[in-house]
C-alpha cells in the first residue's frame, strides 16, 4: 500500500460521518497520486488505505473474527512480502516476540489480533509514521496529519531545523501538535501504551579486515537475493561516480537484477561521465536527468506544478518544495519500467563519512564542527527568535539520546551511530517515504541488519573509503576498476599522497574549526556560499501562492536577507504549511 489514515471514533459514528470529518486529510493522500482501495471500519476506528501511485500493491489481508494485518511501504517478513509475508507476522506476532530479526524494508504494518491493534513501523525509522498528541489520528502523511488540527502552533526549534538542516528531528515536527511515532516500539491503539521492540545482531570478530569484508559481502549479497526473490529482474537506480551506487550496481549484477540506471547532475560534471562511460561500456541502460537547470516553470503553470511537488514530497522534503516541476517528474519517470526503485543512501556507514580524526568528542564539539560548520552562512537571515547556543544545544542533546550517551561525551563508535540514527532516519527517511508513495522503494544500506554491525568496523578500516571499496572488489572486480569522482578508482590500492591528504583534511577540520570564533568562522562561510536566488523568488511567482504581503515565517527569518538558494526554499516551503495554502 501506499498511504494510510487512522481515525478513532466512537462505536456509533458511520464511517461516512468520519469520511467527511477528515475529508482534508483523505485529499492530502489522494493528492499525492493515491488511490484508496480499502476501507476497514470496526468499533472504535476506521482505518482508510490507499495503493502505490504506480503500482499496486494490496498488501492488505483479512482475517477471521475481524483481525487483519496490512502494510504500508516496502514490507518483507522472513523473506517474504505480499500476503504470504503478512501471513507469517500475524502468526508469529506477539508484544514480546522477536520478529524485528526478520523483518526487511522500510514499512509501517497495522495488524489486529485477538481483538487488540497494534501499529509499529521499521526499527530504523526511514518510513515516517505521523501521529497526533492522543494518536487518534495517525498517517505516513506529515499533510494528512497537518489538515486534521483544529489550530496549529509551531515548534521554533524543528522550524529552525528544518530551515539549516533539511530535516526535523528527535521525532518531533515544525507542527508542536504533530510528532513521529518511535520507530523503536510498538504502539497498542487506542490506549496508547507501547512495548520496545526487540532485535538482536551478530557480533562480528573484527580483528581481520578480509573476513569483514567477506562476511558484510555475503550478507548484503543474500538481502539482495531476497529482493530479486520477491521484485524480480527489474529495478531502477541511480549510478554516480562515487561509492554507494557502485556498491549498489556490483551487488545488483551478483544476484542478476538487471537494473534500469539514472543519473543527475550538469551534462559535463564528472558524475554523469563516469556513469554514462560505465553504462555504455557494460551495456546497461541509463537515463540522464538533469533537474537542476531545467526552463523556469511559466506563471500560469507554477501554481499547479508547486501543488504537485509539494503533495509528493509531503510539504517538506530535504530541499524544500519549489523546483522546476523536475523532481516529481523525474522519479515518476525512473520507476514507470521498474517496480523496485533502490537507493544507494547509507553506505556512508562503511566510510569515515564525517571525516573525523578517530578520538571522542562532546557532543558540543560534535555538532560545533559536523553541523554549525556546515549552515554558518545560514545564520544571518535568522532573527531574534533564534538563539544559536539554545539551538545547538537542544540539537546536541538530541543526538545523545539517539545514541544512547549516558554524559556530554560521544565515543568514536557512538559518533559512527550518528549517521543512522540522526541523518538516515531523519534526513533521508523523508527521501525514503516520498518514493514509496510511487512503487516499492528500499534503502538497502539503511537496514538495521547493516547500520548496526557496521559499528563493529574498526575506523582504521573506514579511512580512505578503503572498507567500502574492498566491498565493491569482492562483489565486482570489474567495477572497481573505473575510474571515480575522489581522483581514483575503487580496486588499486589508494595512493599515500591521497592518504595524506585526507587525513591533513581530517585534522585540520577538528582543530580549526573550534578555535575561529563563531562571527569569523560565518562572514567566511558566507562569502563561500553566496548563491543567485531563483526565478521563483520574484514578486510575481511568490504572489501566485501567498497574496498575503506578511509571511508567518518573517518572525522567524528574514527572507530579505536570505542568500541561499536552499534555505529560501525551505522557508517557503514552510510557510505554505503555516499559511495552509494548498
């Protein structure tokens, strides 16, 4: 299924009576291309579900005595999807049960058995699952969820977030009345208590680079098996000159998946080259897209191709809504051929991806140089709302809790669990969901069963992307030896030159960084990443959605003094939810 709505009610309420009351939300969902094929009403709660955009998927199974079991998303269950899968959890499903072990994709399942429901999404929490403060209502829809407040408030921090980041954070939203559910529990409706979810993953002896790299191969090799198994031949891609999609390309042509490939990127940038010279030389399709550079939507169209992306990517996405009309277009246009679209997103976990000397840091210092590093230029156009010690404070916290730190100080392997626990599940989740509303879409190196043994990769391993391309010589020696966009390739051993160097990158982002006061460190950063803002920012593009002069984010940000061309964006694209323009 594509999209679902859950709706408590009470025992005498018609399911038309609910239907009209929620008629906003059920648009949210029909507007991002969804059709709703199933209407499962019983005392209590009506349940609405919807099929994929350009697949269908009637992960839907009825059960004697009322119980069901359906999911949302991409769902495998001991190897299995569709009903047979289905079948196998509500048999094996209990609170304490150990199915997380066996569970695959990026989901959220509803199931009712013995007369009790239950509703829990995948242990990483890449598919987002939306809920209310009393949970009853509860979507994969951020939209759905926004359209049934009676009033909203916004939440200053996930705002801020939102804007610098491209994400919201510790399962909290820029709506206050609107949260994620914890991907690590399973919630009981309609009472509202919960039960952690229990999984377990092998302990890896990690005194040996070869046998790692021989181990992690065979099991990303066997989850690979498992989707030709349950998808078939056909998938859809993107190819790159950098690691993950040729990770993603070598384990696709071991276990025979033929896939259909894309690329982004300018005609010249040394991306598209490398992928258009690897596709031609091994005789694979490839499509080249490139959105960035498309003819700036006319004024009588851009309303409406602002209300088709702004739909699909749920009135957030990473970079916000307005485009060129060629984001939408471009992921409807890879998966048409294909009913498995994979993401290559998250094999960062077998690199040093944040480029970091291997030592412990607070997490103060952490986010002093990972993340205010990174939005320095951003801060200007911020006003007095903002307070920037406040803000990286509460944002520090946050990553504590997400890794489990019991003080101020992250260890090395806590600073790996960052990546899956901060920007996997909540940067690229919103990726994630997005591209499941339009067929099976997976992101293969997200899987708990991955994130969490890759914690046991000692980091002199990850230096150098020298784990990541072992993997890629282990699957497909041939692919390893094209060239790449870091100088060379992923087969011949990585020259010391280029060790030096990264690692003079590594040191010299951990002391530099620190010392610079934070108003030097911005003016340099500002004058880096000073940006033409887009067409769209003229008064007559802006008019055609807001024809109200004051904004609700002004209090927030001076859009007058925005710079960045992704930061505007993110601004407007909040504004619409405040304003509730579409």
């Amino acid at each position: 299924m594509g999209g679902f709505l859950y709706i408590a009610k009470e025992s005498s309420e018609a399911v038309e009576a609910v239907a009209a009351r929620y008629q906003t939300s059920l648009e949210a969902l029909k507007c991002k291309g969804l059709r709703l094929k199933h209407t499962i009403a019983q005392n209590g709660f009506v349940l609405f579900l919807f099929d994929k955009a350009h697949v269908s998927s009637d992960n839907f199974l009825s059960l004697p005595n009322d119980d069901f079991i359906c999911a949302t998303g991409t769902f495998i269950y001991r190897q299995q999807t569709g009903a047979k899968g289905l079948r196998n959890l509500y048999d094996d499903f209990s609170t304490t049960s150990k199915v997380f072990n066996d569970l695959r994709g990026h989901f959220c399942v509803l199931l009712r058995k013995n007369g009790q429901l239950y509703i829990f999404n995948d242990f990483g929490g890449v598919y987002h699952v939306f809920g209310n403060p009393t949970r009853t209502v509860i979507s994969n829809s951020f939209l759905a969820l926004v359209k049934s407040l009676p009033k909203k408030s916004v939440s200053t921090q996930e705002l801020y977030e939102y804007v610098l980041f491209g994400g919201m954070y510790g399962d909290k939203t820029l709506i206050r009345e609107i949260t994620l559910l914890n991907s690590q529990q399973v919630y009981q409706l309609p009472d509202l208590s919960s039960h952690p979810k229990s999984i377990k993953s092998p302990v890896r002896d990690s005194s040996s680079n070869s046998d790692l790299v021989a181990s992690t191969a065979s099991e990303l090799t066997s989850y690979f098996e498992v989707l030709k198994k349950n998808f078939g031949d056909d998938a859809c891609s993107g190819l790159s000159g950098g690691y993950d999609s040729r990770l993603m390309l070598a384990l696709m042509r071991k276990v025979r998946i033929n896939p259909k490939l894309y690329v982004y990127g300018a005609a010249d940038s040394l991306d598209v080259r490398i992928a258009q010279e690897i596709a031609r030389s091994e005789n694979l399709p490839i499509s080249y897209f490139d959105r960035k550079n498309g003819t700036p939507v006319s004024l009588d169209q851009f309303r409406e191709t602002l209300l088709e992306q702004f739909h699909f990517v749920d009135g957030r996405g990473v970079s916000g809504t307005f485009s060129h009309g060629t984001d939408a277009m471009t992921r409807k246009a890879r998966v048409e051929s294909a009913p498995l679209h994979l993401n290559g997103g998250g094999g960062e976990i077998y690199r040093n991806f944040w480029k970091l000397p291997d030592r412990s840091l607070t997490a103060e210092m952490f986010v002093r140089i990972v993340y205010e590093q990174g939005v320095a230029h951003r801060l200007p156009a911020l006003t007095s709302e903002f307070s920037p010690k406040g803000f990286f404070e509460t944002f520090s916290d946050k990553i504590k809790v997400a890794v489990g730190a019991k003080d101020e100080k992250l260890t090395r392997p806590m600073i790996e669990s960052v990546y899956p626990a901060i920007r996997l599940k909540y940067w690229m989740g919103s990726n994630n969901s997005s591209n499941n509303l339009l067929s099976y879409s997976v992101t293969p190196f997200a899987e708990p069963a991955f994130t969490i043994p890759s914690g046991d990769i000692p980091f002199r391993f990850k230096c150098h992307g020298q784990f990541e391309s072992a993997l890629i010589r282990e699957l497909d020696v041939k692919l390893a030896k094209y060239p790449s966009t870091y100088g060379f390739n992923f087969f011949d051993p990585i020259s010391w030159s280029a060790r030096v160097k990264n690692q003079f990158r590594y040191q010299t982002r951990y002391f530099l960084r620190p010392v610079l006061p934070t108003a030097v460190f911005t003016r340099i950063m500002r004058r880096q990443h000073v940006s033409s803002l887009p067409y769209y920012a003229e008064p007559r593009y802006l008019k055609q959605i807001f024809p109200e002069t004051e904004f609700a984010i002004s209090q927030y940000i001076d859009l007058k003094k925005v710079t960045d061309a992704e930061q505007l964006n993110r601004a407007l694209t909040a504004e619409i939810v405040l304003q509730n323009c579409f």
